[in-house]
C-alpha cells in the first residue's frame, strides 16, 4: 500500500511539473500505457485472490482515476496557456490596407431596372409594387377577362390549389397589371405611375423563361389620348438606348384590357449580321401598349365618361438583351459567374440622364 502511495504521490508531482504537451503525454504512457506501472498494477489483480482483490482492488482503481483526473485537468490548462500564447502573438494591424477583394456586379436586369426608374422618374411617373402572390379577380377579371374569356389561354398561369368555397383562386401573378388595379383603387387620378416586378408563365425556352421581369407603365387622367402614348414610348425608347434615331411603329392588336390595342415595334438596322437598335432596315416588336379599356376603369371605381388613360408593358430582360447584345434569356438565370463578370457592371455605375443611362 505504501508503494502505491508513493506511486500517486511521484506521478501527481511529475504531472504538476509537466510543461509541455509532448511532457505530459510521455507521463501518460509512463503511468497508464499498456506497458506503464499503473497498467502493470492492474494486471496483478487476476493473480490475486478474491479476498485479496476486495482490498487492493479499490487502492489501485483509486490510482488510476487520480492519475487520470490530473493528467486531464494539467492537459486543458497547458491547452488554454498554449491557445493565449499564440493570440498574444497573432494580432492584426487594422490601420493598414484591406487587401485587395474581388469586386461583386450589378446584375443586368438590376441595371436595367434602375435604368427604366431613371427615365420614366424624369417623365414624372412614380414606382408602384404590388404582390407576387395574386387572386384572380385582380389578375384576370378586373383587367376585363372573365372566367370564361378565351384570352385567359393567352397566359400559361400557375395556379395554387383550389380555393375552399367563399375564398379567392390564387396564383402566381403572370404579369404587373394588377398593380394598376390596385393603384386605381387607392389613388385618386390624375395617375402616372410604372410598375416594375417579377411575374411568372409556364413557358421556357431561349426567349422565355417561367419567372422574368416586366415592367409596365399607366397614365389615367381626363383628356388623355393615344398621341400621349405615343409620346411617351418613344421619349422613353430613346432615352433608353440613348440614340436620336430610333423609329416606332405601331400596329392594331388585340388586349383584353386596352382598346384600342396597338403592339410597339422598334426599327433596327443590320450590323455585321447583327441587329442594331435605330434606323428602319426592319422591325422588332418589344412592347404592348394601348388606351385603358372603359370596363377596366369602370371595375377600379372610376367613372370612364370622365377619365381615360394609357397603358404598355415590356419584358425587361428582353430590353437588356437588345440592348447589350444578349442572345439567350436562360443565362440571365444560370448564376455564372464567368457570365455576370461579362455583363455585370459595377457597382458605382449608377445610372442618370445626364451622365447616360447606360454608364
């Protein structure tokens, strides 16, 4: 007993004095390893009696959990001194230079969105949002498409589940024109307002895609007439792609909810095969446009008699696209970033009228 006394008592001192890890390991092995005195002591318990074994038993157990508990308590602290070491010598300068990051981009249709707001802002318009999440009464029915319009096919929508009797059909807007809805039903005319967002169609391929962008724009006031609108769209389309010479022209088309209805197309010109915005080599529509239709006025609370109004809508990821030389809508949506280094701009290139909208 006296030996294993001795033991403990030379082992907690050699694990107090210890002051490296490697130390304090090679105490472990020495005392607790398979061929240490500790191991070795517990190994002459099969060799002793039961009688035996009842008195030792609990002396030599009792050693090896008293080792053990200060070869753990003296490895944290010796941990802990080692950790505030090394922070005392790993400090950072903060005064000097940040290295140099990677800059990020400004996406093309966040550009281009900014873009639109500029122009349209200088024409006195306001921005106005609405819900992504629609009922069918202000995506189709107000905007003059009843349930059984066949223009309803027009638009590939996704639909939630069927509402529960008494409740509204919801969906996925397929396009910003309930934001006129509502903006009708909460202004007071005279209205001048665009709205830009996100819609969604059950549609892809390399011009389409089944979430894009759109913007659309609504003037409602007395005494406005079709030269208002045409006015307006080749203010704004000029301003856009920032050239003098962009011709218009404006086709009868049919919308539910404008009449008359007139479809935009823009002249180009060819360019090393390429088409060039401005000239009138040939024609490309990029807008749908017309004069708010009287059961639309009339279904907001306004009384059609007395006011009368424009409205048009564009893709905006098809304006960027015609105008910085884009061929595949889909890309807009991959989340390469070898792409968006191409086509991003940077983040101070805030666009104006006066210093260009493209900057």
């Amino acid at each position: 007993m006296t030996d294993i006394a001795s033991l403990q008592s030379q082992a907690i001192d050699a694990i107090g004095a210890a002051r490296t890890l490697d130390a304090l390991e090679a105490i472990r092995i020495d005392t607790l390893g398979k061929q240490g005195s500790i191991s070795a002591l517990l190994k002459t318990l099969g060799q002793m009696s039961p009688e035996e074994r009842q008195v030792n038993g609990p002396v030599i157990n009792g050693l090896r959990e008293a080792v053990t508990n200060a070869i753990s308590a003296k490895k944290v602290a010796l941990e802990a001194a080692a950790l505030d070491a090394r922070l005392a010598t790993e400090r950072l300068d903060m005064t000097l230079p940040a290295p140099e990051a990677a800059a990020g981009s400004v996406h093309p249709v966040s550009q281009v969105m900014d873009e639109l707001a500029e122009i349209f802002a200088d024409m006195g318009f306001a921005v106005a949002e609405g819900p992504e999440i629609e009922d069918d009464w202000h995506n189709f029915t107000a905007l003059n498409i009843p349930e059984t319009h066949p223009a309803r096919a027009m638009h590939d929508t996704f639909y939630f589940p069927e509402a529960a009797e008494g409740e509204k059909q919801m969906l996925l807007r397929t396009h910003t024109s309930p934001v006129q809805i509502r903006t009708m039903m909460s202004q007071k005319p005279p209205i001048r307002i665009i709205a830009p967002g996100r819609v969604y169609r059950s549609d892809s391929d390399a011009t389409h895609t089944p979430m894009f962008h759109q913007i659309e724009g609504l003037v409602i006031d007395k005494g406005i007439h079709l030269g208002h609108l045409k006015w307006t769209l080749e203010t704004f389309l000029r301003a856009f792609f920032e050239r003098d010479d962009v011709m218009l022209r404006l086709r009868p088309s049919y919308f539910p909810f404008t009449e008359p209805s007139a479809e935009v197309d823009v002249g180009y010109t060819l360019v090393n095969g390429k088409r060039v915005i401005g000239g009138s080599e040939g024609w490309m529509e990029v807008l749908g446009s017309g004069m708010v239709h009287p059961r639309v006025i009339a279904a907001c609370g306004l009384d059609p008699n007395e006011y009368q109004g424009f409205a048009f809508g564009t893709g905006v990821d098809r304006l960027a696209m015609l105008k910085y030389g884009m061929d595949d809508l889909r890309a807009f949506f991959d989340g390469d970033l070898r792409w968006l280094k191409h086509y991003g701009f940077a983040a101070l290139d805030v666009p104006t009228l006066s210093g260009g909208v493209g900057a």
